[in-house]
C-alpha cells in the first residue's frame, strides 16, 4: 500500500481526549498503513505517538485515571498561576509516562512510521520538528506540552530549553503542505470556534503580563488560524477532524464523565463521516 498520507494531531491540553475518541475510530480504516508520517504537538504529541503504536485506547489512560487521580493538573487555577506555580506537575507527568510505560519509548524507536513532537525554542522563539523515535522521547513530548507561562522553565532537549509547539502552530496546514506538496492531509484538531476566541483572550492577556514576545507570537498564531483553516477546508487532499461548538472539554477539565464525553464526541466525529473518510483515505 502506497504510503502518502500525513497525519497531524493538534494541541489543546485535556481537549485532547477529542483526538483520541478519532484516533480510535480511525484505526480501523487502514490510516496507519498509509501514513507516510505522523506529527503531533502538545497534547497531539501524546496523541500521535499511541496512534503510531497502535495503542489509541492505551492514551486514554492518560486523560481519564492518570491526570485527575495523580494531581497532574493540580495547580492548574487562578491562585497558582499568581502564586508562580507550574499548572503542570512535570515530575509527577515523567514519573507516569516514564516508568509506568504510558508511552512505549522502546517501541517508539523501533517504529516504522516517522513521528515528530513540535516544539518553539524558548530563547529564538522559532518553531521545529524533533523526530520521537529516540531514547528521550518522553522528554521531546514533555517539551512539546510545557505551555509558558504555566511550566516557567520549559524542558531541554539538546542543550536548548523548549516550550510548547502550539505558539507557533495548531492549524498547521500551510507549514505540512510546504513541507509534503503532494500528500495526502489529516488535521485532528482539538479546537472549536467559540474556543479559540476564549483562548485567544485568556492566554494572550496573561502571556502579555509575563512576556510581550511570546505573547506577539501566540496572537499571530491565533490570528492566522481561521485563514489557514479555511485553507484547508478548501483544499481536497486535506481531511480536517475537528470538534463542534457542542464540545464540552476545556483546556485543564478532569472531570472523567466530561472527559468521557469528549472522547466519543471525537469517536463520533469519524464514525458519522465514515463514508468521506474512507472516499478521502481511497482517492
């Protein structure tokens, strides 16, 4: 089977759990066995990986028992982002990933299929793919999810502090057309409308009192967004996933029936479009 397809999954913190529920479905329509790669940021780093794997219902575990019951999101509030705490409790999110195996690494070396973590250098500000099949993967997602201001220092991979990749990119169309023109696209986003306005003046507002770079390059993100989406609803050889205004998961929800929701709200979003998936994934 030809390989010429290039699978994209979005950031978006707990609104994740959406790719999930898609990623799930999408494993039994032959998606793996035609990708040609696989890139994820943030939350869709974690996301794309287990579906490179093979092991969508394994990333579940993640969103549903391990970030509500190991306090991964405890801080995640108004007074601990005053107080100048992490939302992210990155100890206890390395400790599960790394020695509870929620992330194979060793399979994710051996894995055929490309896999790269989008993430933004924190000093230059400039955006890249790291290639996850290398022995610090969980540190390249952990990168890939360190959502400045919330994680303060980011993580280092290779000498260089890194942040979360989303600043730069979460349509990420015109970025993976200029750098595959002649595949086949699938865009899991984890984004709605209505939630990127909020976002927008939520984060922009904080990120302006703690870092005006940051903050212009977040807003021109955001700003591009709606162009490049509209972009890629127009253009065939794209397929976007992406949840609608019904959605009820936000950035730090952990309430597991909310949870569960979002992920057969994502599951729905292939099922109720099987037919175009199937077209889109055959043409």
């Amino acid at each position: 089977m030809m390989r010429d397809l290039i699978v994209y999954a979005a950031g978006g913190g707990m609104r994740g759990i959406f790719g999930v529920g898609a990623f799930q479905a999408l494993s039994g329509m032959a998606v793996r066995e035609r990708a040609l790669a696989i890139y994820g940021i943030s939350a869709g780093a974690l996301n794309a990986a287990h579906f490179a794997l093979g092991s969508a219902t394994q990333a579940m575990e993640w969103y549903l028992q391990y970030v509500p019951e190991r306090g991964i999101l405890a801080h995640a509030t108004p007074v601990g982002l005053i107080r100048g705490e992490d939302f992210i409790d990155l100890p206890e999110a390395t400790r599960v990933l790394e020695t509870e195996r929620l992330i194979d690494g060793e399979a994710l070396a051996r894995c055929p299929i490309p896999v790269s973590f989008g993430v933004v250098e924190r000093e230059g500000l400039g955006f890249r793919w790291i290639d996850a099949r290398r022995p610090d993967a969980i540190r390249v997602l952990l990168a890939s999810s360190s959502i400045f201001p919330f994680v303060r220092d980011g993580v280092v991979v290779d000498g260089v502090s890194c942040i979360d990749g989303g600043y730069r990119e979460s349509v990420c169309h015109t970025r993976l057309r200029r750098e595959h023109p002649g595949a086949k696209l699938l865009l899991v986003l984890n984004d709605n409308e209505r939630e990127s306005i909020v976002r927008r003046m939520v984060v922009g507002a904080v990120l302006r009192l703690r870092d005006e770079r940051l903050a212009a390059v977040w807003l021109d993100s955001l700003d591009r967004g709606p162009a490049e989406l509209e972009e890629a609803l127009g253009d065939s050889d794209t397929l976007v996933l992406r949840p609608d205004d019904s959605f009820p998961v936000q950035f730090t929800t952990t309430d597991p029936a909310v949870l569960a929701h979002g992920f057969w709200l994502g599951y729905r979003a292939v099922l109720t479009q099987r037919d175009r998936v199937m077209r889109f994934l055959e043409t």
